[in-house]
C-alpha cells in the first residue's frame, strides 16, 4: 500500500488534514529576490515565468487570514514608503 504524502500549509508550517486550500498567484514580473522568496516559501511553479502561476496548499484558515492580509496591504499600499513614484492610485483610494 502506498503511503500518502504529507501536505504542509505555507502559512503556518502545519501538515494539512483533509483538502487543502490552494493559494494561487499570478508571476507578474521578474524580480529574481521576490521569486526566490517563493521558493523558500514553498510555493512551486511549472516555470517562474512572467505570466505563469506559482500556487501551494493550505489551511482555510490560513487561507483566509492571507486574504484580509493582502486586501489590507492593497488598501494601505498608497501610504506606503516603498511606493514607486509616479505609480498610480489604488483604485479604492
């Protein structure tokens, strides 16, 4: 009999019970630091390039706490230092 294998969460660390959630995003642009900090997250891609998706699995609950995380930094990313000049609004703001 094959063994099954253990699926950990990228938010907590924690081996997922039961289905894992799939986090999904879309590789916008090569910035080669912000990929590699995927990968050591965890998250995994066919290819790392711009337009492909890199996705890993985890908690609902992690999965849901990620979503109010980056709906927050979305909102509050116009008062942010790292700002680029030049760069728009966000659309809400």
């Amino acid at each position: 009999m094959a063994k099954k294998t253990k699926v950990k969460c990228v938010g907590c660390g924690r081996v997922v019970r039961g289905r894992p959630v799939s986090l999904r995003l879309k590789i916008t642009h090569n910035q080669r630091g912000l990929l590699e900090s995927s990968k050591a997250l965890g998250l995994k891609s066919s290819s790392w390039r711009v337009g492909d998706v890199m996705e890993a699995p985890m908690h609902r609950k992690c999965f849901n706490f990620a979503t109010r995380v980056w709906k927050l930094a979305f909102v509050t990313r116009a008062l942010s230092p790292r700002r680029h000049p030049g760069e728009p609004p966000h659309p809400s703001v």
